[in-house]
C-alpha cells in the first residue's frame, strides 16, 4: 500500500534526514520513506543528525524526540537556524 500516487512519488526528490536512536524502529521508518519516495539518510543521535545537517540541505526532518543526551526538540531547534 502507498501512500502518494506512482506519478506523484516519481516526480517528487524530497531529501529527508530521519534520526533516532533506536536502530529497529530508525530501519522501519527508512524503508518505508523510501518506499512513498523520499530519499532517506539516517543518523542514530542528535550528534549525527547535525552533521549530517552541515553536510548537506535536507527539505525535512523526522526527528524522534526521546534520545540520550540532547533531545530531539533541541536538534529541531538547531536545524532551524
């Protein structure tokens, strides 16, 4: 089942960085991002997620807000700026 019609995912080019810090849950997410048409790059804490930030511009975040030691909302905060 999807979510968006075939025309609409071919045409879409969405970057979308997904982080959280559970690896299950983080590998569910992806598959199913890129199964709508999305293309998925992952980070596994806060940390990463910045980085991977800086490295490049993504159109959205799907951000999970309970990890250890920085918070999701603090990384969403950043990404912002």
């Amino acid at each position: 089942m999807t979510l968006v019609p075939e025309t609409d995912r071919q045409k879409r080019t969405c970057r979308l960085l997904l982080v959280d810090d559970e690896r299950d849950l983080r590998g569910l997410h992806h598959l199913l991002l890129q199964d709508e048409g999305f293309q998925v790059t992952d980070a596994e804490s806060a940390k990463e997620g910045a980085r991977e930030a800086l490295r490049a511009p993504y159109d959205v975040a799907v951000i999970d807000e309970r990890m250890p030691r920085i918070r999701g909302m603090a990384l969403a905060r950043w990404l912002r700026r």
